[in-house]
C-alpha cells in the first residue's frame, strides 16, 4: 500500500514539473521569436507607440489600452453578478434551485466562446448600434457585456467553492443564535471567504485579458487608440489572431510573439499575485 501510494505521488509530481516545464518552454519560444523586435530598439515605441507597420511602428499601445479597458469594464459588470449568484447558490436560495443553477452555472462554462459571439453577432450589436446612432454597432461596449457573461462562470464557481470552505463551527453557531441568511453572508461568510473573492476577481480579470473570440467578432477590430467605450477597437489577443505576416524575418511576424509574451507574462503575474495572497492570508487567518 505505501509503495503504491509512493507511486502515485510521484506519478503526479511528474505531471506538475512537466506542465512547469511546458510553461517555460512556451515563454521561451515567444521569447526566443520576439527577440529581434525586443533588440531592435524599439521596446519604449512598442509599449507606447501606435501600429503602423509602412513607417516602422510596431506599437502595440492602442491594443494594450483596448484589452485593459474591455477587461476592466466586463469585471465591473461581471462581478457583482457573479458575487450575487454565489450567494443564491450558496446560502438564499431553496436547495433543489440552488442545484439547479449551480448545474446552469456549471453548463455555461463549457459553452465555446464563439457560440457567446456568433449569438451576440445578430442579437446584441444591431440593438448597440442603434442606442450609439453611429458606426457598426462593434465597439468596447458591445463586446463588454458578452465578455462579462464568458468570466461569470469562472469566477461563481470559484466564490462558490470558497464560501463553501467557512468551517462550519461558525455558520453553525451563527444559526443557533437566529441569525439571518443575509446576517450569516455579510458577518460570516464574507469575512472568512474574501481572500478567495480576490483570487476569483484575479482569475476572471485574466481570464478576459486573454479572451480572443469576443473582441475579434464584437469589438470592430480598429487599430485606433479608442477615445471611449462607444468606440471600435482591437485587443492584444485580437491583434495576434489579425496580424497575417507570411515575412518570418520581419518585425511585423516578431511583433506578434511579443504581444503573446506580453499576455503570457501579464496571466504568470497575476496568477502569481494570486497565489502570494492565498498563502498571505492563510497565514494571517490562523
């Protein structure tokens, strides 16, 4: 029994160092491929400057600006929802609902991104195009919402999990003293489970940085700095799915690698925010 145990230990330890591995070597090789952009020179005008590949900038501001602001506006919109549902699921409402929607919840976070974009396509941009009164009706603030919708999951069943871990010595006590639902959520639950809400706001924030099919199909793709929500736009991951440079020795090819390590590096450190909190807090909670 302890050789078998040791076994699997070891079978899942290898496993872990592997995906490591693998996600060393995926940084690597979009370092290794955006070097010659990175050496030429240019990384102040790559962080700060437009794209414009027939003079030579390679900047990748507006589309750094666009992610920022699509992920900021989806979580503004998408967390309080998500906050609100994981308290239904969890503690307002009756069992047999509270099964029924966290399996809803559950089932949405299968669905394709895709399938969210094509349904918006036709049902969400002609009602935006109408309230804007200008333009395609693919702006910062059409693909915001259905960003919103695409992290909901993610982070509900993140919070949900986290309520769930309050020990029960003290929902239990909070019970017998005839406290309310309501009462049990805002002076038990969410004072024990917070550290969690910020690891599932981290993870749904990087989530909607490293979305592609939202902003490719809603958000009108422009290369433009955006002047406002209102306007078309094009996110990083957008901008490395459009670019189409057949040069493997040019700029333009190097520009996109260096745009997926910008990503890559962003996720790594929230992630790594995240889990630097986790360990924080646990420690501060005992």
């Amino acid at each position: 029994m302890i050789d078998k145990y040791s076994s699997s230990e070891y079978l899942f330890l290898t496993a872990a160092l592997f995906s490591g591995l693998l996600t060393v070597a995926v940084i690597a090789f979009l370092f290794f491929y955006g070097l010659p952009l990175l050496r030429s020179g240019q990384f102040s005008d790559l962080l700060f400057s437009s794209w414009s590949p027939d003079k030579g900038l390679y900047g990748i501001y507006p589309m750094l600006i666009t992610s920022l602001t699509l992920a900021i506006t989806s979580m503004i919109i998408s967390f309080p929802l998500s906050l609100g549902c994981s308290f239904v699921i969890t503690s307002l409402a009756p069992l047999g609902f509270r099964r029924l929607l966290l399996g809803l919840i559950r089932l949405m976070a299968g669905i394709p991104t895709v399938v969210y974009s094509f349904a918006a396509l036709f049902l969400l941009v002609p009602v935006m195009r109408q309230v804007i009164g200008h333009g395609s009706g693919m702006t910062i603030l059409t693909a915001s919402p259905v960003l919103a919708l695409v992290i909901a999951p993610t982070m509900i069943l993140f919070f949900v999990n986290s309520f769930s871990k309050v020990s029960s010595r003290y929902t239990f006590g909070v019970d017998a003293l005839g406290a309310s639902a309501i009462q049990k959520l805002l002076y038990i639950i969410l004072p024990q489970a917070w550290p969690g809400i910020i690891n599932g706001a981290l993870l749904g924030f990087a989530r909607a940085m490293g979305d592609t099919m939202v902003s490719l199909m809603l958000a009108g793709n422009s290369i433009a700095i955006p002047g406002g929500i209102t306007d078309s736009a094009r996110s990083l991951t957008a901008h490395i799915a459009l670019v189409m440079a057949f040069d493997f020795d040019s700029m333009e090819f190097a520009s996109i690698f260096v745009c997926g390590l910008f990503l890559s590096l962003l996720t790594a450190g929230l992630m790594l925010i995240s889990r630097l909190g986790s360990v924080y807090f646990s420690k501060g909670m005992r």
